[in-house]
C-alpha cells in the first residue's frame, strides 16, 4: 500500500498542473468516450444538495455556478433515452477541470462526499485521479461493459431490482477503494491548545483574516454574519478587560465515536486579565474536516453573539 500512496502524490503532482485556481463555477466536460457514448440521450446536472438549479449537459462542457467554500461537491447526473431515466451520483471537485466519463462515474457510484470529508483537497483529488490505479483489475470489466454502450453501463450498475447482482458485481471494487481510501494519513493537525493560543493572540492584534480562516466552510450566510460579528465583540471586550494571553483548561469532551468529522470540545478560563468578573470562561467547539481543524463555534462568559 505504500507504493500506492508514493504513486498517488506523484501523480497528483502531475494533474494538478491543470487545475484553474480562483474560479467561481464548476468546470464539467464529458470525456471523449462519454461524449461519443451519450449521443441521443438527453443530460441534465443538478446540484444533488440543493436541487435549485438544473444545467443543460447536452454540449461537452459546462460552467456550474458554485459559490462554497467546501472542497468538493456532489452533483446529479440525470440522463434520458426513449423515455428511460437514469440518475448517477458524481463527485466535483473546485477549482479543477472535472472530466465526466467512466472514472467519474465509478467514483460517485462508490463513494460519497461524507467519505472523503476528512481528506484535503490535494489529496481527495489526488485520490480520484488514481482511480484506475487503485481499483486495479477490477476496472476493466466496468470498462467492458461501458464502452459497449451507455445504456449497457447504467443497467449494469443500477442497485433497484437486482441488489444481489449488484453487489456479485461491485463488491470487490468498492472494497478496493474504500481499503485503498483508509491508508491515505493526511498530515497531522495542530492541537487544539495551540489553535485557541493563536487565537486569544489573534483577538489581542484583530487579525481578522485569520481568524475568520478558522470558520468551517459551508457554514450559512447566517453563521458566517455571528461569527464576523462576535470577533468584533471579543476584540473590545479583551481590550476591556485587559488582553489577556494566558489560559488554562477546564474541560474537554470529545464527540461519540458515530460522528463522522470528530468534533472536541473545550471550556478554558482566561488569565491575567483585569476585568471585573473573578472568572471568565471560554468555550471552543473544534471540528476536523477538509484536511483542516476548525474552529466550529466559540463563546465566552457574559458576552451574547447574534
């Protein structure tokens, strides 16, 4: 498994030569093979979370208009011919040129955004890329029966009607890859003593890019408007009461072992401070996600954010 991971940095190294930074939409093209395989069907994409807009894929290629911050996206490819339809899960990544075609496809069939969550962007895309690598002669009876032709793929891999089939067909695949996903180690994170160290600091100097850097991604218009606003807040209260810099930890908890992104939480106590109030409290709910140690939410004694 080693090897794999060698070969997966250094083919990311490769592809992401191609990636177009900065972009405020998704960029989809079809493969050539899809492109020839899905003449005279009909193919929309839908964005699987929000279902609010539908785009037209029935050219070979189109812009998504995606304004979130998170990393990767999971989207609806929804196809039709002769009044059968069909819906495909596929899994987009900002701020690269996504190809649509028989690794895409196999991708969102196996894996969910859910399960790549804890990975960065460099190494979830790095991920995919090598998923014929990875998957290794499981691919090529996939590839058989697609490129026979797109409606002989998409039975293929429907679960409704034939589960059994299904899985006589797909199990040792998915096994592969989600093997392959668990020996992936992204480097290790900060702790969470030195986030809420960089933080207090952060709050004495105002660095507000950084410290809005900390909010999770995806977080609501709503959210986001709190957690600008409260920085405000903390930067007159800690000069209020002095700027305190040091701190000491009361409590921790750790979120139950269900959870997907581990959660942990901290209650610590600001010291040498000069305010009124004998003992003031912080709070910190740390979230691991995207490759990232947030920070989820904060709160501190007698303050209200809103």
């Amino acid at each position: 498994m080693k090897s794999f991971l060698k070969f997966l940095i250094i083919a990311f190294i490769i592809n992401i030569s191609n990636m177009a930074y900065a972009s405020q939409a998704i960029s989809i093209e079809k493969s050539v093979a899809f492109s020839d395989l899905s003449k005279g069907y009909d193919i929309t994409i839908t964005d699987i979370h929000t279902d609010s807009k539908v785009y037209d894929f029935n050219t070979d290629k189109v812009e998504v208009e995606n304004d979130s911050d998170i990393p990767f996206y999971r989207y609806l490819l929804k196809i039709e011919k002769s009044g059968k339809k069909w819906s495909k899960q596929v899994i987009f990544f900002k701020d690269v040129d996504n190809i649509v075609g028989l690794d895409a496809l196999l991708f969102g069939q196996f894996l969910n955004t859910t399960d790549i969550d804890h990975l960065d962007q460099e190494y979830a895309y790095g991920f995919y890329v090598n998923l014929k690598n990875i998957l290794s002669e499981d691919y090529f009876p996939f590839k058989q029966v697609f490129d026979k032709g797109l409606s002989d793929y998409l039975d293929y891999m429907e679960i409704s009607g034939d589960f059994k089939g299904y899985i006589q067909r797909t199990e040792s695949a998915s096994e592969r890859l989600n093997a392959a996903l668990n020996e992936i180690k992204m480097p290790e994170l900060p702790s969470h003593e030195d986030i809420i160290k960089r933080f207090i600091k952060s709050i004495n100097e105002k660095s507000n890019d950084w410290l809005l850097g900390q909010q999770m991604p995806g977080s609501s218009d709503r959210e986001k408007g709190i957690y600008s606003r409260g920085l405000g807040t903390l930067y007159k209260y800690f000069d209020t009461i002095g700027n305190p810099s040091e701190f000491k930890v009361i409590e921790t908890r750790e979120s139950p072992a269900y959870v997907k992104d581990p959660q942990t939480y901290y209650i610590i106590e600001l010291l040498g401070h000069t305010g009124k109030r004998e003992k003031i409290e912080m709070e910190f709910t740390f979230v691991d996600i995207y490759g990232y140690r947030y920070v989820g939410e904060y709160d501190i004694t007698g303050i209200h954010f809103q």
